[in-house]
C-alpha cells in the first residue's frame, strides 16, 4: 500500500495536534515558516539532509 507523504504528515499533524494541544500560533507559524523555508537558498541543503 503506498500512502501520499501529504497524506500521512497530515494525519500525523492531526494527531499531534490532538494529543499535545500546541497553541494556535505555533502550529501557523511552523506552517509559515516551512512554507517560506521551502523557498529560500536553504531549500536545496535541506533537500540533500532530507534524501
């Protein structure tokens, strides 16, 4: 069975929003924050770390 990697982060994100009950403007600004990482110049370094 092959599970989309949004998929699964989504439900992993959903559970640990569930269990640990972040506040609400941590989880926007870790979602902010990825979102803009993803295009800055570190985005290649990240890709190879990741990989």
């Amino acid at each position: 069975m092959s599970v989309p990697l949004w998929f699964f982060l989504a439900c992993v994100g959903w559970v640990g929003i569930k269990l640990v009950r972040p506040p609400l403007w941590l989880v926007a600004v870790l979602l902010l924050g990825g979102y803009l990482l993803a295009d800055s110049l570190f985005a290649p370094a990240i890709d190879t770390a990741t990989k």
